[in-house]
C-alpha cells in the first residue's frame, strides 16, 4: 500500500514538472501552415514587414494564444483590433494553439 502510494505520487510530480513548460498544445508546423494567412503583415516569422504592425516572433506562447482568443471573442476592441478580429473570427482552438506555438518558436 505503501509502495503504491509513493510511486502514485512519483507519477503525479514526473507529470506536474514535464507539464510545465508546455502552455498550450500547440502543434509549430501546423502552426507555421496557418501562418501563410499571417505573414502579410507579420511576415514569414513574426517580423513585422510594416512599423504599422506589431512583432510577435518570439512571443510568449501562452501570451499569443490569449490575445487572439481575446481579438476572436470581441474582447479586444479599439486601435487597430478590427483588422485582427477579422483575421482570427475562423480561427478554430487549435489553430491559435498552433499559431502560438510557432510563432514562440521563432527568434523575435
Ligand atoms: C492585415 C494585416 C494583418 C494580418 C493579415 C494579421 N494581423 Fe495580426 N495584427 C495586425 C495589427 C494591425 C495588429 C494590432 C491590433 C491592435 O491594435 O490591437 C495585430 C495584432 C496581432 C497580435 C497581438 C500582438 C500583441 O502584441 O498583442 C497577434 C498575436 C496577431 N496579430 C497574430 C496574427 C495572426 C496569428 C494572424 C493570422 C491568422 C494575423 N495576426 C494576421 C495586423 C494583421
């Protein structure tokens, strides 16, 4: 009983200390596939290829995932939000994964 105990817990801290660094379940090359739609204004990888746009090569993942849930949902709204709103209204849970994780991928 004992034993059982301790490898349970074993189990349960391998798990909490692997799961940790991984935010979201992103997938980068599915990520880095959906990015093609991106890459007009945030380039191939996340470099902005205007001053008008912002970075997000480097970006925390974690960070992405939750700004573009907020652009989808309408919880972002004045600047510039509009131009993204539209951009991630098809955007399924995944995809911003995927999107987020590829784009921390990248250097900034
Ligand atoms: C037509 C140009 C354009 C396209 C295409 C575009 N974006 Fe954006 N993106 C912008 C602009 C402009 C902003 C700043 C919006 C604001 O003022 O909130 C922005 C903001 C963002 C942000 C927030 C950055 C931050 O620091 O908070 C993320 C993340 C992002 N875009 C990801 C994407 C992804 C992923 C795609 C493709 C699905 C995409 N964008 C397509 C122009 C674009």
């Amino acid at each position: 009983m004992h034993v059982l105990f301790k490898s349970a817990l074993g189990a349960g801290l391998a798990w909490a200390l692997f799961s940790l660094p991984v935010q979201a379940d992103g997938d980068i090359a599915a990520g880095q596939a959906i990015s093609a739609s991106c890459a007009a204004c945030h380039g191939a990888t996340g470099k902005a290829t205007n001053a008008l746009y912002p970075n997000i090569g480097g970006q925390n993942s974690a960070y992405l995932a939750l700004a573009l849930n907020a652009y989808k949902k309408g919880d972002r709204t004045g600047g510039q939000a509009g131009v993204m709103q539209a951009f991630t209204a098809g955007l399924s849970e995944q995809d911003i994964n995927d999107l987020a994780a590829y784009y921390a991928s990248q250097k900034p």
